[in-house]
C-alpha cells in the first residue's frame, strides 16, 4: 500500500505535491474536477519513499495517459488555502510543491 506525504491535524491539512507544466502546440494543460471550481496543473501527492520526478511522471500518466519525461524543474513553492470550498471546505490547507517543466512525450 502506497501512502501519500500528507496528513491531516485537528482541522489542517498539509501535503507534498509534484506537478507539470505541460506545454503541447503553445498551449498549457490544466486540469478540473467535478467538485472544486477551478483549474490546476496537472500532479498530486509524493509517496512516502518516492522521488519528485517519479511522482510527477506517474500522475501525469494516471491523470492523462501518456507518458511525459521531465525536462527540468521550473519552480518549488508554498501554497495556503483558507476560506475552502470544495472538497477541502473547512480545512486550513499548507501545501509544499514542486513544479516541473514537462514538454515532451515519451519515445
């Protein structure tokens, strides 16, 4: 069983997350769901033990389904979310991510 770099403390939230910057034909891929109302890059949680650069590669192919390769890490930054909505309504959200540039498909 695979556990995410994530837990949840007395109405917070913090999790590790990688994510792509996936460039195709000059536009950007961006991704939304059912229940929240806005768009995000394309990612998810690290796995206890897992690299960065395996996690954003093994969500952009669940979340897709095609293989991309890692050109090279665009930014790391922290997100706060408070005043959720959504399906993290009411948690105060602390987020550290690690975005990637990924531009290329797998041969």
């Amino acid at each position: 069983m695979e556990y995410n770099c994530c837990f949840t403390n007395d109405g917070k939230w913090f999790r590790y997350r990688a994510a792509a910057i996936i460039v195709e034909e000059g536009c950007v891929l961006f991704a939304k769901n059912e229940i929240d109302d806005y768009f995000y890059s394309i990612g998810g949680a690290v796995h206890m033990g897992e690299i960065a650069e395996d996690a954003v590669k093994r969500e952009v192919f669940e979340e897709t389904g095609v293989e991309y390769e890692v050109d090279h890490l665009a930014v790391i930054h922290e997100n706060f979310f408070n005043d959720n909505r959504g399906s993290l309504k009411n948690m105060d959200c602390h987020e550290i991510e690690r975005v990637n540039i990924n531009i290329y498909k797998s041969a």
